[in-house]
C-alpha cells in the first residue's frame, strides 16, 4: 500500500500551469517573430519599423483575455483533481485503518481498487494537461494570425516596407532608433479592432 500514498496529482497540475506560462512566452515570440517578415516602418524615408513584443504581449487586450482565459480553466482543472486526489487519499486512510479487521480476500480487493482509482486519476491529470496545451496552442495561433493580419493593413496604410520585432527577453534586435517604434500606434489600432468586433459580436 505505499504505493497508494505516494500519488503525485499536484504534479501534472503544476506542469500545466509551467506549460501555459511557457507556451504563452513562446507563442509571444511566435507572434511577433513573424512581424519581422511583414511590412512596416515608422520612418517614412527608410519605410522601416519595428513593434516591441514585450509591450504587445502586456498590452494587447485580446492577448491578455486569452491569457486570462487559460488561467482560469488551469485553475479550474488543479482544483478539480486536487479534490479528487484529496477524496482518494480519504479512501486511502480509511483502508489503512480497517485494514487489519479485514480478510486477505477484502484486503486484496481493496488494493485492487484503489490501485484502479490511482491510475484513473493518473489520467485525468494527463488529460487535462494535454487538453489545456492543445486549446493554448489553437488560441494563441489565432493571437498571432490577427497581429500579422493587422501588420500587413497597417503597413499598408502607412507605407512600410519591413516591420521588424524587439524583445529585451529575445533581443533579435540590438539596437534600434527609438523613432522607428510603431508599438503605440499598432497597439492603439489593434485594441480598437478588437474592441470593435467585441462589441459588433455583442449586437
């Protein structure tokens, strides 16, 4: 029966919410990496411009509701087997402590049980976590398809011919002249976008 108390249902649920926060910081890089291949300048000489991912990222309001929104079904899906995992080791106990009243043929058919209990919930914990990387992945692709999208009208509105990324975290760009910064203006029109269809969705 040690085995039975050594169930680690903590575990999966921590590395969901590690795989969300890393997956989040990479689909950041994902979103802005490809900017650098679109269009863009905020100098109207050099039609060349770059969008800082870090303030994108912090500030992009449907960037931070998808965030937000994976946070909670995280939340949602720890708490869920914790509690699970808590009316099992209940079970746990309860065995241990009836246990020496009990025949061999009771006993077996205890551990038996529990052992099944052990395993279903081994994969309820990996099911959520693949579930929640698999919804992270398909949302955060539609994060960085409305960036890009947004970039190429943008760059065309306003003339640019390569817009260009900048992350202190990912510094693909060392150094660049604080005028060729666009991120206010990109992240002004694309909160107003999102904004716009939020409220057109709601009609």
């Amino acid at each position: 029966m040690n085995k039975l108390l050594k169930i680690t249902l903590g575990l999966v649920a921590t590395a969901a919410i590690v795989s969300c926060n890393q997956q989040g910081s990479t689909t950041t890089e994902k979103t802005t990496a490809p900017a650098t291949e679109t269009a863009t300048a905020a100098d109207p000489i050099d039609k060349i411009a770059y969008v800082n991912s870090d303030t994108l990222s912090e500030k992009y309001q449907y960037f931070k509701d998808i965030r937000a929104k994976l946070e909670a079904k995280v939340k949602k899906a720890q708490n869920d087997l914790q509690a699970k995992g808590q009316a099992y080791q209940r079970e746990v106990a309860d065995y241990q402590q009836k246990a020496p009243t009990m025949s061999a043929s009771e006993r077996q058919a205890t551990e038996e049980r529990l052992m099944r209990r052990q395993n279903e919930l081994g994969r309820l914990d990996q099911n959520a976590s693949t579930s929640i990387a698999q919804e992270e992945q398909t949302e955060f692709t539609k994060v960085y398809t409305s960036i890009t999208d947004h970039l190429k009208k943008h760059s065309e509105e306003k003339g640019y011919k390569l817009v260009l990324t900048y992350s202190k975290t990912n510094p693909a760009v060392l150094y660049a002249d604080p005028k060729m910064d666009i991120t206010n203006e990109v992240l002004t029109s694309l909160n107003k976008e999102y904004s716009d269809k939020n409220a057109a969705a709601k009609k």
